[in-house]
C-alpha cells in the first residue's frame, strides 16, 4: 500500500507564547514553508505562524 501524500506540521505563533495549530501539507505539490497571520488566544491579537516540525 502507497504512502500517503499529506504530512502533518506545527504552525508555531511567532508571538513567543508557545500556542500552535496542527495543519496537513502535501510536500509534493507545495514546496514552501506553511505561514498564515491566525489568532493567538494567549496575546488576543492575530500573529503569523510559521511552520515547524511536529514530533511525534
């Protein structure tokens, strides 16, 4: 059976607060990084987020 395309990443608040979202990406079709302007709960502001590995 074939591997499944989509991976699982962090999106990390660039804020420092430690606060992330789990997202799925398809490295075959999107080569860059993930980075979305998303809410941050902890500073109650819209921040960017930027992708980091997610250990498992």
């Amino acid at each position: 059976m074939a591997k499944s395309a989509v991976i699982l990443v962090k999106l990390l608040s660039t804020a420092g607060t430690g606060y992330y979202y789990v997202a799925k990406r398809n490295p075959r079709k999107l080569v860059n990084k993930l980075e979305f302007r998303k809410y941050d709960p902890r500073v109650r502001k819209h921040v960017v987020f930027k992708e980091a590995k997610l250990s498992k």
